[in-house]
C-alpha cells in the first residue's frame, strides 16, 4: 500500500525494486529470467536486455549449477521455497559469492506460474566463513604438532631415564664396590674423585630432565609426604657430597620441629643444586654452612659461602636456565641448577632468593608449612 507520508510518490516503490541493496529476479516456470532490478544486473555486470529471457542458471559458476539443479530446485519443488543457499555467479572479474532465497507462485491447480529470488552479497560472510575454516585447520594442525611433541618428549625423557641412568648406575655400583677393598692412597683419591663425578653427572642428569620437562610441557612433579622426617633426607644430601668434596669443610645446622609437607626428594635436589653450587664457587679454604630449620613460621634452607661477590648484573640472571656469567667461566655445569632449584621452590609454593657480599654469598629456600593441630608432636 503507497504511503501518505509527505514526499512519496508511487515511483519510490520502482525505485525500491530496482536499487535495493539485493538482487530480486523472476524466473519463468522453465527457469528463465523474466525480470531482473538494477542490483542484480550491476553484481552480474550485464543490462538487463541481455539477461532477460537467458536461464539463470547459466549465470552460475559450474559447482554453482551443479547445486542448483541437484539441490536449489528439488528443494524448491518439494516445499515451495528455500533460504540462504550460497551460490557463485559468473562475472566480468569472476565469481561473485551470493546467498539465493527463492519462493514459488502457483496458481490453483498447482502449476508453477514463476519463482521469486532474492540475491544478497555473501563476500565478507564467505571471507569469513573461510577465516574460520583456517582457524580450525590451523588448531587441528596445532594439536597434531602438540601431540608430536609429546611423544618426543617421551622418547626424550625415556633416553634421559634410561639410556643415560642405568650406565651410570652400574659404574657406580662398580666404585662403591672397590671402595670396599683395601686401596693404596692413590688408589682411594682416584676412587673418591671418579665417585665425585659420578654424582656430579647424576646430578646432571635430574637437571637437564627436570627443564626438558618444563619445556616440554610436562612441568615438575611433586610427591608431598608429611608423615616422614626430612631431616635424614637433607644429611645423606651432606654427607654425599662432603665425600666427594673432602677438601672442603661443610658445617651443617640442621634442625627440624614439624612435620614438613613437601616432596623430600625434590627438595633434597634443591639443597644438592645449592651446595653443589656453593662448593664449586667458594672460596678455597673456607667452609661452606648449611642452615636449616623448620618450626610454626615455616621451613628455612639456606647454603653460604664465603668468595667474591656476585656481580649486580648477573644476580638478576641467576636463575634463568643455563647462565652461567663471568663468574661462572672457569665452572663446570651446564647453568642449570639454580634455575631447577628456582623451579623446586616455586612447586612447592615458597621462594629462594639470594643475598651476596664481600663477607658471603648466600641462597635461601623459605616454604610455608600448612597448620598442623595444637596436639601434633614434634619430629624426634
């Protein structure tokens, strides 16, 4: 019905149909075009006198024909209309993506007397539905590159844990063997020094597979035990690396009140890392002291040692894997102790810091203890 509204004429409904923002055209019942708007002749770059009386069909890429005669018109046939099928048509510059919705009129005896179709742009909706189709290839690809990983570093973990272990196992079963004989001071020195690398690889070897797994995604995995001491954990720590240190005096102050709820063997690498460190980087001559103690405020584990003072720059990279710094140059190890014992603390939710001076070089492990009740006893 033409509206009253001021300023409208009948000619604006002419002027609808023709430069709408879509395409409108009316098929015969045999399919061709029997009137088309401006739009549509516009996208299809032909006037409409050319397109009058050709089969619209023909106006379509060929997957585009090919659903539109095995799909568009069954469909039209069977409900009389249908929505949003997406269709290529041929142009000048070559395809261009539309969504076709179509209805039919027949008259009472059910013949078909002509076909509506309404033509929308579907570019930026095709640009992207492909956008998302990447989007998906892309995570598919990233899942299968995921799970890639994730083999090798299972393979990796496994050559770590196996290949490299179990030899070293052997030889040092073989040098605690021979420690047992009767040995000429020569002979013991040698022992105690093949033993001393012995454990410096073995220590080696729970680095680099610690960081693989950081990595790797795997993380580091904790295995928290309350109900027993800690304290015997930490001396064999001591006392194995007092062996292979024999030149250098270890002072330990080790005194624990409660139950810690922690992963002893994690934090008895923390403490190998940080004595390790230390006897490698102190002062010749000097002990080293290992102080620890554990009461309501908490669990303390500190290692000092007496020797230059960090560098200011290097102290803020300590942590980081595999720096090494100036002071570092002269040290064996591949940089990656501290940082494992960084990652230690960090798992079990404390902190380690260190403190430097001409007096001494000191890291500290502080990890909060969960409440124990009023009637727990302490640790003998």
């Amino acid at each position: 019905m033409p509206s009253s509204e001021p300023g409208f004429h009948s000619g604006d409904l002419d002027d609808l149909y023709e430069n709408a923002p879509c395409g409108y055209a009316v098929l015969q019942s045999d399919g061709k075009i029997a009137r088309v708007n401006a739009t549509l002749c516009s996208w299809l770059g032909a006037p409409a006198h050319e397109l009058l009386g050709s089969r619209f069909r023909d106006r379509l890429t060929m997957p585009g024909r090919v659903l539109y005669e095995t799909h568009l018109i069954p469909l039209l046939r069977m409900q009389g209309f249908v929505t949003e099928i997406v269709l290529d048509l041929v142009t000048a510059n070559g395809k261009f993506p539309v969504f076709v919705s179509a209805n039919e009129k027949r008259d009472a005896q059910e013949n078909l007397e002509f076909t509506r179709l309404i033509v929308f742009q579907a570019e930026q909706r095709r640009t992207f539905e492909q956008s998302l189709v990447r989007s998906r290839d892309d995570a598919f690809q990233g899942l299968a590159d995921e799970k890639a990983t994730g083999a090798l570093r299972e393979q990796f973990i496994a050559v770590l844990g196996h290949d490299l272990r179990n030899p070293l196992a052997s030889i040092d079963a073989g040098l605690r063997m021979a420690s047992r004989e009767p040995l000429s001071p020569k002979q013991s020195r040698l022992v105690g020094l093949m033993q001393a690398s012995s454990l410096r690889m073995s220590g080696l070897i729970d680095n680099v597979l610690d960081f693989a797994r950081g990595q790797l995604g795997g993380g580091l995995t904790l295995s928290r035990d309350a109900s027993k001491p800690l304290e015997p954990t930490l001396r064999q720590i001591v006392n194995e690396l007092r062996t292979s240190h024999a030149d250098v005096e270890i002072v330990e102050a080790i005194s624990i009140e409660v139950p810690v709820d922690c992963d002893h063997s994690r934090v008895g690498q923390l403490l190998s890392n940080l004595l390790g460190n230390a006897l490698t980087h102190g002062a010749i001559g000097q002990p080293v002291r290992v102080e620890v103690s554990a009461n309501a405020n908490g669990l303390e584990l500190s290692v000092a040692n007496a020797g230059d003072p960090i560098p200011t720059a290097a102290m803020e990279h300590l942590f980081q894997p595999f720096f090494r710094g100036d002071v570092r140059q002269s040290a064996n190890g591949l940089g990656l102790g501290l940082h494992i014992a960084s990652e230690i603390a960090k798992a079990h939710g404390g902190t380690l810091t260190v403190s430097s001076t001409p007096d001494e070089t000191r890291f500290t492990f502080r990890m909060p203890l969960v409440a124990w009740p009023e009637a727990a006893h302490p640790l003998p």
